[in-house]
C-alpha cells in the first residue's frame, strides 16, 4: 500500500491488530483489480475470533468513516469478506486462508 493517509485502512489496520488477528496483510490492488483500490487480508485463531474480528473492522469502520458494509460469509464457512467498495477486508480462519490464496492474486514478483 502506498504511504498516502487513508482514514478508513487505518481504522480497519488498527481493529485487527486490536483484536490480535495474525498475519495482517494490506494490498495497494490499484490496477490490478476492477472491483476495488485496497484488499486486507487477515486470519482468525478460531470462529469466535473470526466473528470479533469482524464486528471490530465493522464498528471502527462506521466510528471513522460512518460507512457500513456488504458482507458475504460467516463464522462457520470460514472467510468472512467485509466489502466497502474501495477496500474489501478478506478474515479467515488458518486453513481457508491457505487454501485460497487468494493474495497470490495481488503479490508483487
């Protein structure tokens, strides 16, 4: 990511880090992706830490930006994907994470 102020990356970066995700990883996808500017992708310890994790991203996120959410996945399937159209937040438990890889679509060679 870019070293530009971004109120809305910041709240979700510290909500994370607030609530111990692992492996906390923000992608700059500014032209490499058509549905959004910035992808994070964190993991979860368990379905109760995965579900925290969001309400937290969800609750700075208003607290910042009084932006809501479109969220697809739960606890229970393992990805939860919180879409705020320039930023779309990627929480997974251990295994769903590396199963999908999907940072493999933004990693830089």
């Amino acid at each position: 990511m870019s070293e530009e102020k971004n109120p809305k990356i910041d709240a979700i970066r510290k909500a994370l880090e607030d609530k111990k995700a692992e492996g906390v990883a923000v992608y700059d996808v500014r032209g490499r992706s058509s549905i959004t500017d910035t992808a994070v992708v964190a993991s979860a310890t368990s379905a109760p830490h995965l579900r925290a994790l969001s309400v937290a991203v969800q609750r700075a996120v208003r607290e910042a930006c009084g932006e809501g959410a479109r969220i697809s996945g739960d606890a229970e399937s393992a990805w939860i994907v919180l879409d705020y159209f320039d930023a779309m937040v990627h929480l997974f438990l251990p295994d769903a994470r590396a199963y999908y890889d999907i940072e493999a679509l933004w990693r830089r060679d």
